[in-house]
C-alpha cells in the first residue's frame, strides 16, 4: 500500500511538472505569437 501510495505521488508531481512546463511554453509562445499573428492576418 505505501508502494502505491508513493506511485502515486511520483505520476502526481510528473504531472504537475509537465503541466507547468506546458502552460508556461504555451504562455511565452502566446507573449511571442501576437505579431506572428497579426503578420498572417495582414497576408
């Protein structure tokens, strides 16, 4: 039971960790993608 219990916390942190790590890349690609953006919507 302790074995799952710590299986768990280890998939819990992956999780957080990645999840952090995506917001965090999507949010600098979103602050560098605004005049990405508006150069397509001129094209």
């Amino acid at each position: 039971m302790s074995f799952h219990s710590q299986l768990l916390l280890s998939a819990n942190l992956w999780l957080g960790a990645s999840l952090l790590v995506f917001v965090a890349f999507r949010f600098a690609r979103l602050r560098e993608g605004r005049g990405f953006r508006r150069r397509n919507d001129e094209r």
